[in-house]
C-alpha cells in the first residue's frame, strides 16, 4: 500500500533542497528557561505551568503531526522533521522540543536512507524466545541510544499484539502468544529504551492481531476474553514501564474504530490503568475530532486532518470542552518532562556499532530455539575434518529480517543485490550481510565447507550426499501489511528439505521464519533450530550455537501447530474490495473518512495459542514453553505457599555435562467452574546452572495471574477454590504438580 513511503520523503528533501537543519538546530537549542524547567516539581506540576502559557494555537500544534511524504497530506512545517514516521512541531518559545519519533520495533528504522547506521537486533518474537527480562531491558536501552545518536527523541515500537493468528504477518514484531510473557517482556523494552531519556510506545492497541483489512476489520470479541488475553499484557507492559505513549490501531473493536473506542482508550486504559502518557493514533488511524477526543485520543499521526484546524473549531464551537483539549495537551508534555526528552534532549552523534554488535549477538544466542537434536547431531565438533554441505536461503551471504515499518535497512544495502543498490523498499525481502558460510568456515577450519543455493533441490541433494552433515537453511518472509496465505515455508523449501534429507541422515535445518512452520520433514532429519530472524550479528550467533561454544537456552513464546486445520480458524477472514481500496492518493482520503466495516469473529476467546491446543485436544508439532539445550535438567521438590503472592518453590539441577541455563516455567489450573482453560503460565525464571549443579528456585505469582476478569463487575477476581500449580521445562512437560485452596 505504502510502496517505498519514506524513499520518497527522502527524495523530495532533495528534490526540494530542504535541509534537515532546522530539527538540527532545535535539538542544540540553548537550555529552555521558565518555572517548569524547576526539576524539583513533578511532571504534572511542570505541565500544567507550561499549558498556563499555552495559546489555542500552540496547544493544537501538539496534538498533530505533519505529515509523511507518500502518505497523505503534508504540511509546510514538516521542513523541521529529522527524517522519522512522525514529526510534531515544538514550541521554542516555551523551550519545548520538537518530537522526532522514528520506527524503532527491532533498531531504528529507514536508518540508512539518512546515511546514517543503527544496529538491527533479533526480531521481537526471537527476543520474546530468550524469556530474559534482563536482555528485554538491554534491547529498548540499545534502540534507545541509537534513536538519540540519530536525534530521534521518541520510538514506534513495542508491539505486544498477541499471536492469536499465527498467519498475522506482523507476528514477527510482536512478543508471542501469552499475556505475562510478552506484558513482562515489553515492560522491560520500555523501561530500558525510556531510561535513554527517549519516549517509549506500546502498540497497536488493540485486537490488531491480523493484517488482512485492518483500516476496516470489525473485531468481534467479548469483553472477559479481550481483558484476559491481548489486553491483559498491554496492562503488564503499561504498569511496569509507564510508556510515554500507546498507539491505537488501525481496526475496529466491537463497532468502533480503536482510536475513537471509549471502552479501550477511557474506560480500560486511562481509567482503570491510570494510563498517565498520551494516547496516538496508527498513521492514518484517526477518523474524527469530536469523537475521537471525546473517546480518549490525544494525538493524531502523521497529519493534522482532524486534529489542526477542525480541532480548533470544534474547541471555539464547544464540541471538544477546552478541559478535554487541556488533558491530551497535558498528557504529551507531562511525558517529555517524565521522560527527561526537555530535561535532556539527543545529541546528534555515532552509533556505537560495536557495542550494538555485541549485544544483538549476545540476545541471538539467547533467542535460538533447538527444536530437534536426535543422537546429539548438534553441536558439531570444530576439531573434526569433515565436509559440511551448506544450501539454501542465501546462506552464503546473509540472513533474512522482517519487513515494514519495522524494517531496519542494513548496512551497504540487501546482501543479496549488487552493492551500493541504495535504500530499502516498502516490502522488499531484506537479507542482513551476516553469512553463516562465512562463520562455519571460521569455525570448521578443518573441514571442506561447501555452498549449494539450494534452487535445484537435485544438485543440492548432491552435494549432501558427499558430505558428512548437510545444514538446510529455510526461509518465510513476514512484513506488515501481509498475512501469511498458510504456514507452509514457501518456494517448495518443504521439498527440498525432503531430498537433501533422504540423500543425508545427518541433515540440520536452520529455520529464518517469523511465524511458526509446519513441517512435513521433522522425521526425517536429524536437528533443527529456529533462529528467526537474527539480526546484525545472526550468523555469529548462530556458529556458536552450532559448534557449542553457546548452549542454547531459548524456547519457544508460540506454538507450532502440526497443520493449519488445527488453528482455531482455517482461514483469516479477508475484505471485500470496498473495505480494502487500491492503494491512490484518493484511497487515503477513503481510509480517513472511514471504509465500510467487515466483520471478523475472534470466538476462540480465551483460547489463544497453547490454550486452544490444550483446550480442545490437539496434538502439536511443538509446543508453546518448548526448548532442548546440549544439556539435560531435572526437576524436583515442589512446594506451593498460598499468600498476598502465591509462592512456587521448587529446584532445577543440570543433569548433564555442560553448563547452561534453563527456563522454568510455572503454569497454573484455575478451580472448575471458571472457565478456563486447561492452563496458563504464571511466571517463570532463568536458572543459570554449572553440570551437576542444583539451585532453588522460588516464583511469585501476583494474584491477578490467577485472576479471571469479571465483567458484571467490571474487574479481576479470584476465584475461591482449588488451584494446581505445575512446574517444569514447557507448557506440555510439567513433572511437578501441586493443589492448594485459594480463598
Ligand atoms: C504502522 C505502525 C508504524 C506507523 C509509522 C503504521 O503503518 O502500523 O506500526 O509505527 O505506520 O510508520
């Protein structure tokens, strides 16, 4: 729809001859005087003294963007805008910044088309896949130092939709199927990139969980599954970070649009979360002033269609209660005092690429997921000489990442195209230059390592049967604005995996997919890892996981299902062409006013992901929780002790001859009678074990965890009953197994 949207916004600077100056030259403005730079006063205090000061005029500028070249109409202000999704003009009178928001969902986005660099970090979901809280933080600090090395003060990232529809083409930037894991997940991004002093955003809020029509799509949901499942981890995410912003989504929630939906923006988030930040619409998401603000929307993106001078109007006419302007316009700048983007703004500088290096690798190494590891085929031994048969998926020079908004452009373009090829486009498939060639052979100094492009499954096959191990990379690409037609991997990758297979009993698959695969070999190989979509340093990661000098440790934050019959709709429901225009200048305007509604009925409810699968009995190809590593765990002594915090105690030793780090998980069976299904995790906790070595683990699960949401009530209760903690390695091997009584 958008093809190449932020190409032409670099073109047409040049076109033009605008400079980028002026967001230059706001960023080193000298320090902003007036009461509400006194930092002993409180974000609210600080706010509320600048707004005193605040024209009608000044406060309209806040509540809008400028515009996006491609999308939409794009004001004369926009001149000042550092090259990002979204810019709103500050007021240096007042000594308030400009806000430079960039997409920021796995590094800083269209980096490169501002000959600039940002580091690309493992996908969101493979970052989900480490269950590493504290690698979660170190993601949003790195995004958040790079967007203020770029002069960006805000980002567009933090996706928590859950994966209620393993098609969804965004997915991939999202955090995985269960609430806790990617609320807490999210939470911590958040708090790492805010403590940058950039401001954070969590979105698409909410029920964005499928691509196909989604400026029109009507979800329909009832209220008890919607605050349980994609709600209940913005509400973690949200309470643990205190997010700057939420972007609402493009589609509609039982009957009106997410932006202008006063359950989701007012009576959910700002009431009975106390949202304290502002509320901005998807770019384009905005379909009216009175409404919408009356709903709970503070900002609109990236124009000002309904939120520059209707806005105005409706507040001279009435319509919009200037104390209702007053909250959205306090809500932005009570942020960037929270956020210290005023106290101290970017400063333009280098990114540390070798900082970023290290730490996009570190998290690949934690977000491999080894799926499969029969007669110990991994890891492969680096001393051995050996032939190594590579093929496939453009293993030679690099590895895939997911497309979008969230696209990170690598560094000297597409390792696939000639060099110097220039900027990313809209939806283009973007291989990072990381080679896993490159990599093997540095580790495999003895062997004689072999490259097959793996497009005539025949001469691949070939080159398998001479060698000792045959490693098969296989792709799916994913992007926004796309969902996947099944989850078969595409380009009969499924065929030849079959036939290197059949001609190599010592076949390894390396997995670059961002939604789960099916897998119609997995029998018939002998190893496979899931390594996403891995980042800047993918193909180091990924030798050390190979020849064993990193343990794996990550497992899995979606189920893979063993077909598509098994998902609780056989098909995504798509739009009719009224609902999903042609992408013209024209089908802006029909987006903005509003397309005809098509209805798509999310009645899996409580079922998201392994619930479903547990619920209604389906065997799996591999499950949610699920992850091997080169070593064994065991686990024993479970003890439950109900309290303010239910505490499960139990010990995790490492059985086997390396060391690692296991991740155990705790789930949860609420008292029949509620509802639910069979379980769901309730916390987890990494344990970092030496061979032989045991240690105690105690989780904390906070009564909310074991809550349902009672919607006659309108909020969570504890059920009194009969609670059955379990504990163990993934959500359908639980060994340990305790009942208590909950009142
Ligand atoms: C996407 C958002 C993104 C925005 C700005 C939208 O199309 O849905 O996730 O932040 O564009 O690029």
């Amino acid at each position: 729809m958008r093809l190449g949207r932020t190409n032409v916004a670099s073109v047409c600077a040049v076109i033009l001859g605008i400079a980028l100056l002026p967001a230059y030259a706001q960023f080193n403005a000298p320090k902003p005087t007036g009461p509400w730079m006194n930092t002993s006063l409180s974000p609210d205090e600080r706010a509320d003294l600048v707004i005193k000061q605040m024209t009608l005029d000044e406060k309209i500028t806040l509540l809008h963007g400028t515009g996006m070249f491609g999308l939409g109409p794009v004001s004369a202000l926009h001149t000042g805008s550092n090259g990002g999704a979204g810019y709103v003009v500050g007021i240096p009178r007042l000594g308030i910044p400009a806000i430079q928001m960039s997409d920021a969902a796995y590094g800083v986005r269209s980096s490169g088309e501002n000959g600039r660099y940002s580091t690309a970090l493992p996908n969101n979901l493979a970052s989900a896949a480490s269950w590493d809280l504290k690698a979660a933080y170190e993601y949003g600090a790195l995004i958040g130092r790079e967007l203020r090395d770029q002069g960006y003060n805000m980002s567009l990232g933090g996706g928590v939709d859950l994966t209620r529809e393993p098609r969804n083409g965004r997915n991939f930037e999202y955090l995985g199927e269960d609430p806790i894991l990617a609320g807490k997940m999210v939470g911590q991004v958040m708090t790492g990139l805010q403590a940058q002093h950039v401001l954070g955003d969590i979105k698409h809020y909410a029920m964005n969980d499928q691509e196909s029509g989604r400026n029109s799509v009507n979800v329909n949901i009832d209220k008890r599954a919607m605050r349980e499942t994609d709600l209940l981890a913005f509400e973690i995410g949200i309470q643990d970070a205190n997010p700057a912003g939420v972007m609402c989504s493009y589609n509609r929630v039982n009957g009106d649009y997410a932006c202008e939906n006063k359950y989701l923006l007012t009576d959910v988030l700002k009431k009975d979360w106390k949202f304290k930040g502002f509320v901005l619409s998807d770019w384009g998401g905005t379909h009216s002033t009175v409404k919408a603000s009356a709903a709970g929307l503070d900002h609109e993106e990236p124009a000002e269609i309904f939120y520059g001078e209707p806005m105005k109007k409706a507040v001279e006419a009435g319509q919009v209660p200037m104390s209702e302007l007053n909250d959205h316009v306090h809500r932005i700048l009570r942020a960037m005092f929270a956020t210290g983007v005023i106290d101290d703004p970017p400063q333009k500088s280098v990114v540390d690429v070798v900082g970023g290096f290290e730490v996009s690798q570190k998290i690949a190494e934690q977000s491999m997921v080894l799926l499969k590891n029969e007669n110990s085929q991994l890891p492969l031994d680096a001393s051995k000489a050996q032939t190594i048969a590579i093929i496939g998926a453009h293993s030679d020079v690099g590895m895939l990442s997911g497309g979008g908004s969230a696209q990170v452009d690598p560094p000297g373009g597409n390792a696939i195209m000639p060099p110097g090829k220039g900027a990313t486009v809209w939806q283009e498939h973007i291989w990072f230059p990381t080679s896993p060639l490159k990599t093997i052979k540095a580790k495999a100094v003895k062997a004689k390592v072999e490259y097959d492009a793996g497009t005539d499954p025949d001469s691949a096959a070939a080159l398998a049967k001479n060698a000792d191990v045959a490693i098969v990379f296989a792709s799916q690409w994913v992007s926004e604005g796309m969902d996947l037609p099944n989850l078969a991997l595409p380009h009969d990758q499924d065929a030849l995996i079959a036939k290197v297979a059949a001609a190599n009993p010592h076949t390894i698959v390396v997995l670059e997919t961002g939604d789960p695969v099916t897998m119609p070999w997995v029998n018939d190989v002998s190893a496979i890892l899931e390594a996403w979509f891995p980042g800047s340093r993918g193909a180091n990661a990924l030798a050390n996981i190979l020849f064993g000098d990193v343990n794996p440790s990550a497992k899995l934050p979606i189920t893979f299902p063993k077909s598509e019959a098994d998902l609780p709709h056989l098909k995504i429901v798509t739009p009719p062409p009224t609902s999903n225009p042609r992408w013209s200048p024209d089908a802006w305007k029909q987006i903005a006013a509003g397309l005809p509604a098509f209805q798509t009925t999310y009645d899996e409810g409580l079922k998201v992901g392994y619930k479903w699968y547990d619920t209604e009995h389906k065997a799996v190809l591999f499950p949610f929780g699920y992850g091997l590593s080169y070593t064994t765990y065991s686990y024993s002594n479970l003890k439950v002790e109900p309290g303010s915090d239910v505490r499960v105690s139990f010990t995790v030793a490492n059985t086997g001859s390396r060391a690692g780090a296991e991740i155990a998980e705790v789930y949860a069976a609420l008292p029949a009678g509620t509802g639910e299904p069979p379980k769901r995790l309730v916390g987890w906790s990494k344990v970092e074990l030496n061979p032989g070595e045991s240690k105690d683990v105690t989780v904390e699960v906070e009564p909310k965890y074991l809550s349902i949401f009672n919607v006659e009530k309108d909020a969570w209760q504890l059920v009194p009953g009969n609670y059955t903690f379990m504990a163990g390695p993934s959500s359908q091997t639980l060994p340990l197994k305790e009942s208590v009584n909950l009142q």
